[in-house]
C-alpha cells in the first residue's frame, strides 16, 4: 500500500490522523519539526523532523517548482509515498510573520517537493476563518487564504478542506476558551455575537483520511464541521458551568479598544489567552456553507446545562461530580497549565468510585480540597503546603492520580514532557523566575494551612475515613 505523507503529524489533529491511520493499516511518513517523545502511536510511522517551511524567506514562486535547493531535505521524503496530507500549520497565536512564513511559504515548499517526486495527491487542510469578510487584522487566515491560492494553481490533484473550529481533548482552541471561560467575571466579547459549529477532531480525522482516497473530491474544496451549532457566548457560558460549577458573572467589552489593549500587550511580550487577530472569531460566523458542508461526527459542545454527564434522579451524585470537575480543573491548570479534557475528566471521576483513599477526613484536608477546588491560585497554595508537609494528605494523592491520568492522556504529552525551545539557560532563568514568583504564595499558603493544619490535629477529627464527599 502506498505511504501518506502527513505533515504536522505531531499536532492536535496530526496525532489523531495516525491514530486513525494506524487503525486502517495505512502506513505513514510523518513530518513535523520535533516528533513526539511519548506515547508515539502505533503503527506503520517513520517520522522525519525538519521545518516545513526551511530558511525560505521572501516570495517563493511558483516556477520555482523544479529547483532542488543545494542541501534537499525532501531528499527521500517521498520513498513509496502515494499522497500528501498537509496539516502542518502555525497556528494559535503564532506572530504574523511565522503564518505568513510557515502556512504560505512552507505550503509553497511542500507543493513544489511533491511536484519534483512526481506525487500528484495533494489533500491541504485550510480552515473556515479564510471565508471572513475581512482578513486584515487577521494574519492566520490570510496566510491560509494565500495557502488555498498556490494549492489551486500547483497542477496536483488536490482537495482543500476547510474544518471549522475543532474541539476534543488536548484541543488548543478549547483551552483558549477555557482561559477566558475560567475568569473572575466572564468577557463577552462584541456586539452580536458569532455563531460555531465544532467538529470533534476523531470524525474530522477519518474524515480528512477519506477524502485522500475520494477522486470525486479532486479540484475540490470541503468544509467540515459538526452537528450543533451555538453562539461564542453560549459556549462560553458553558464550559464556564462545566469549569467552575456555575454561569456566574458576566461583563460585555466592546471589541475596538480590547483589540487595541491586546495588540500593546502582544507587542511587550505579555501572552493574553487571546490574541488580537484572534478576536475576529468572536465576531464573525464560523458555520458550514450548505453548498460544500459535510457534518460529520457527534457535536463536541460541552452540554447546555453542565449536568448531562451526571446520572439522572442523583442530585447528591449531581454535586459531588460538579465538585470533582472544579477540583480536577483547577488541579489540570497547576500541573500542566491547561483545563483536563472531558476523557480526562471521566478517568478522573471514574477512579474517585473505585480508589479508596480519597475522601478528606480531618478538618485539615476538607480544608486544602476545598481550596483547591475554588480556584488554581489557593490550589497552587494548597498544593505546595502539602507538597512539603503533608505529603500523604488526600489532595496530595489525588494531586499525583490526575498527574498520571494527564500522562497517560491523548494531547497532554506535549504540555508535559515537551522539550523546552528556550534553551539551558533560558529553562534555568525561567524555572527560578517561577520559583521566585511562587514565594508569596507558599507564604500565604503557610499562614493559612499551619493554624489549620494545627487544629485538626488538636481536636483530633482525623479518626476513620468519613466520606465528606458525598
Ligand atoms: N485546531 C483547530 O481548531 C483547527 C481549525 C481549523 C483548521 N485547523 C487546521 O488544522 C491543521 C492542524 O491543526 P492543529 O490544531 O493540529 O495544530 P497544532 O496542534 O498547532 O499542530 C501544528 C502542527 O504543525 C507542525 N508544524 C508547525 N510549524 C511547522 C514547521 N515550520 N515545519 C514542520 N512542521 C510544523 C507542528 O509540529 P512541531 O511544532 O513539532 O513542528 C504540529 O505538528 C492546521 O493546518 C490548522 O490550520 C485547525
């Protein structure tokens, strides 16, 4: 069987395809600059690591398209390869030049290899922003548009996809949300707010897989998404219900002066959980065109009213599942910066029914539970208190159960075992800045949880493992 070519095989997506692949026996070469150093998938794989995109710099023309550059390293890429599958991307809030330089020049690189190995299957997944009206404070979706441009002149036989916004664990765009969703008082953002309609990435993954073996899709262009569709606001609200229990507060900002206080933020170096040019998702429709939309998969919209995953007729049950999610998510952002996916989520609920152990009993350990259940910030504290002085407590092992369920996750690899671009010395400067930063919150977390910590112990409550939690 002839090899797909997938490129960007390390990513959200990527790492689905091979899955996917893997499970059709279709054998891959994948590409991306760093192959994942865990939990590699199975199957027929040979990774190559380079920059899509090289040193080309500048425009890249077309007629270039038989030049071999002086050291090639396309070079075998190709070896028995029948199609390409391209999904490398910056994306996420990449600077303008790294779009412009990866989505369109690195496209232009790969269209031309592939032309030069006589590899005419040319599968290039766009997304569905290249459609808003206006693409001018929107880097990403201009480089994709330009992307779209050179795949539809290469003389391949190629297919564009466009998927809407994808949502499934590990999912970027759902942690971004996620970000915003888990503040103090929840942003809306506009005036009217912008309609999606997710696609969960396993369907969207056999999906792309498909169209590779489809000729009818050939000189084509498909755009992909799920069943529901739901305002910004809406999902907002939800995965705010699903992370913190509750709607809670809201506050509508109007999107001129946030674009501009996001834009000198970005230029001094500050990381908001969304960029500027990111903001036109807020605003603008990210729905399937009737005429060259396939819904495909179940919706990946978290549930209406947060509740959907807790048995029916079990309000006790109800409560306690809504305080394991808040305690889960808050853990998720101290140990790997990043909400838990719902598959993440569920392991986690389902290990609290079958492991014993992880009930607080004493004052002491209500009390650090219950801390790090209202926010990551007392969690953080909480955490770091048990960490030194109380490491057999019940946060501390339900600390270390998710740690090991994020481990042993789809899409948690990168977050935690990701090798650090910044270098030696910038990873040592990082790691004492974080440490410094951390001194104020031990101490407080000190002040607090020695008195606690002290009385639970004087009024002796430990005594046998009552269920605090229901
Ligand atoms: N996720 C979404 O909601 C969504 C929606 C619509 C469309 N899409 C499109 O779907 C595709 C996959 O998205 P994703 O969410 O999986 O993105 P992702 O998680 O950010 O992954 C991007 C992939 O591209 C690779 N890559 C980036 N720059 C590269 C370079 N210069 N050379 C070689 N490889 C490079 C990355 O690998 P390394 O970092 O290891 O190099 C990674 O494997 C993208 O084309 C994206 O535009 C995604």
């Amino acid at each position: 069987m002839d090899r797909l070519l997938l490129t960007g095989a390390s990513g959200f997506v990527g790492r689905r395809v091979l899955a996917e692949a893997a499970r059709r026996g279709v054998p891959v070469t994948a590409l991306c600059r760093r192959p994942p150093s865990g939990g590699r998938p199975v199957g027929d794989v040979r990774w190559l690591a380079f920059d899509v995109a090289g040193d080309v710099s500048g425009e890249a023309p077309l007629g270039g398209l038989l030049e071999a550059p002086p050291e090639d390293p396309w070079v075998g890429a190709f070896d028995g390869v029948g199609a390409v599958l391209h999904l490398a991307a910056a994306t996420g809030a990449a600077p303008a030049s790294e779009h412009r330089r990866v989505n369109e020049e690195g496209t232009r690189r790969l269209l031309r290899a592939a032309a030069r190995a006589g590899v005419e299957r040319f599968v290039f997944v766009s997304t569905i922003g290249v459609r808003f009206p206006d693409l001018r404070g929107y880097p990403y979706g201009r480089s994709k548009a330009a992307a779209e441009g050179a795949v539809r002149e290469s003389g391949l036989r190629w297919t564009v996809v466009r998927p809407t916004a994808v949502f499934g664990d590990g999912s970027p765009i759902v942690a971004s949300l996620s970000r915003l969703a888990g503040l103090p008082v929840l942003p809306l953002l506009g005036g009217a707010p912008a309609r999606l309609q997710p696609v969960a990435v396993d369907a969207l993954a056999a999906t792309l897989l498909d169209v590779v073996g489809q000729p009818e899709t050939v000189g084509g262009t498909i755009e992909v998404g799920g069943p529901e569709i739901a305002t910004m606001e809406e999902l907002l609200r939800r995965l705010r219900q699903r992370l913190r229990g509750r709607r809670g507060p809201a506050l509508r900002l109007p999107l001129g002066p946030l674009t501009l206080a996001l834009g000198v933020l970005e230029r001094v170096g500050v990381r908001p959980p969304v960029t500027a040019g990111q903001l036109v998702s807020f605003v603008e429709d990210g729905v399937l065109d009737p005429e060259i939309g396939r819904v495909v998969g179940e919706t990946p919209l978290p549930p209406a009213d947060g509740s959907a995953d807790v048995p029916a007729g079990r309000a006790r049950g109800g409560d306690r599942s809504r305080r394991l999610r808040r305690e889960a998510g808050s853990l998720s952002r101290v140990l790997v910066g990043s909400p838990p996916g719902e598959p993440v989520v569920a392991r986690y609920l389902a290990a609290h029914e079958r492991l014993p152990g992880l009930m607080p009993s004493s004052l002491f350990e209500r009390a650090q539970v219950g801390a790090a259940r209202l926010h990551p910030w007392p969690a953080r504290m909480a955490d770091a208190y048990a960490a030194l002085l109380a490491r057999e407590s019940v946060l501390r092992r339900k600390t270390v159960l998710l740690l090991a369920i994020l481990e042993s996750s789809a899409g948690h690899h990168r977050s935690i075992d990701r090798p650090d671009a910044r270098g030696r010395l910038g990873t040592v400067a990082a790691l004492g800045l974080r440490g410094l930063s951390a001194l104020p919150l031990l101490a407080v977390g000190f002040a607090i949880f020695v008195p606690v910590h002290l009385l639970s112990t004087l009024l002796s409550v430990s005594g046998p493992r009552r269920g605090v939690d229901p």
